[in-house]
C-alpha cells in the first residue's frame, strides 16, 4: 500500500504559514476581550461616576437656592437645610469617588486608544493571516482526506496519536484536530518522524505554547 506523504509542502504553503505566524504575532499586540473589557468597564464607570457627580452638582446649586430664599425660624428653612447638608455630602462623596477613579479611568482610556490605533494599522496584517490560515486548512484537510479515502498507510508519527484510520462515529471533528496537527507542524517545521509535535515549546512564545497545550489536550481523545 503506498505511503502518505505528510510532510512535504510546497514553497507557497510555506510562504503562507509565514504570513499566518505574522498574522498572529501582530494579533498578539492587541488586547486581549478580557482586558479590554475590564478597561471599557473602568472607562464607563467613570462617565457615569462623573454623570452623577454633575447631578449632585445641580442638586446642591438647587439646595442653596432653597435655603436663602427660605426665611430663617420656618418650617420650610429647616427643610431647605436638612436638603443642602445632604447634598453637599452626596456631591462631596461623588467627587472623592472620581478622584480616586481618574487614574485608573485615564490608564484604561489611554490602552483603549492606543489598542484601537495599532488594530487599525495592523489590520492588513491580521487580514492576510487569517485568508492565509485558511487557505492551508483547506489544503491540508483535502490532503490528508484523499490519503485516507485512498488508505494509504499514515506516518507513524500520526498513528502515534490519531490512529491508523478515522473512526467510524465524530469522523469530522477527528479530521479537524488531525488537520490542526498537520498546521501546527507545517507553521512551526515540525520533522520528528515519531512525535506529532516535536519538542515542548518555551513559554516565551505564548500562542505556540497555547496551541500545542490545546492540541495535546485534543489528542487525548483519540
């Protein structure tokens, strides 16, 4: 039975798993939803802080106008001073509250600004990895589809960790975590004939490490 070559890629596939890793080293400037959130949050929190902060404002303007106009020893005076002693203290609360927020606030501004700025310069980049990612998933899932309609014999490395043949039930999501193999070891010129990753990636390189600790965790199914 012939032998499925795996392996072997051509000078465009390699050209486009280049620019697939540019694609994600450029993403990986962004930030990331959870810290773009938690800065949108302290952002919104502030206009709103600074909203209220404006409303107290008027309320104490209000209170004082209440309070002079009310003659001294009358119902309507005492009134009028239990009013402006209570928003006095809600305006000075508020105020305290977006002096303790502005920093935070004026952090998050400036990382959000300075987010949307690089996305916008970067997103010819991020926009060309992603066609090109997907362009040799195609080409890898139909490679590897016409081995196995063909029953070629799978490298040893593949058979390690995926089996000599899909298996009868889930066969897509088995074909997906398989092409995801052949990507990972195209992208990062994985050789090993015997493991299907090659050798533990460095922390340091934190999208390499996040994709190989996730398809280990795939694998494991299979």
């Amino acid at each position: 039975m012939p032998a499925a070559d795996l392996d072997t890629y051509t000078r465009d596939q390699h050209a486009l798993a280049r620019t697939m890793l540019k694609g994600w080293n450029v993403r990986s400037l962004l930030l990331g939803d959870h810290d773009r959130h938690t800065h949108q949050v302290r952002v919104r929190h502030h206009r709103e802080t600074a909203d209220r902060h404006r409303t107290a404002l008027a309320a104490v303007v209000d209170a004082i106008g209440a309070f002079t106009a009310s003659r001294y020893g009358t119902t309507g005076h005492s009134e009028a001073a239990g009013r402006l002693r209570t928003a006095i203290a809600d305006e000075a609360r508020l105020r305290q509250d977006l002096a303790r927020q502005a920093p935070h606030a004026e952090e998050s501004a400036t990382a959000l600004a300075d987010d949307a700025s690089t996305r916008a310069d970067k997103q010819p980049a991020m926009s060309a990895g992603d066609r090109a990612e997907k362009r040799l998933t195609m080409a890898l899932r139909s490679r590897l589809a016409d081995a196995v309609s063909s029953r070629a014999v799978l490298p040893a490395w593949f058979v390690t960790v995926l089996g000599a043949a899909p298996p009868a039930r889930v066969t897509d999501q088995w074909l997906e975590t398989a092409t995801r193999v052949l990507l990972y070891r195209l992208t990062y010129d994985i050789t090993d004939q015997v493991v299907a990753l090659g050798p533990e990636p460095s922390d340091t390189d934190r999208h390499r490490r996040s994709w190989y600790e996730q398809l280990r965790k795939d694998l494991r199914r299979w």
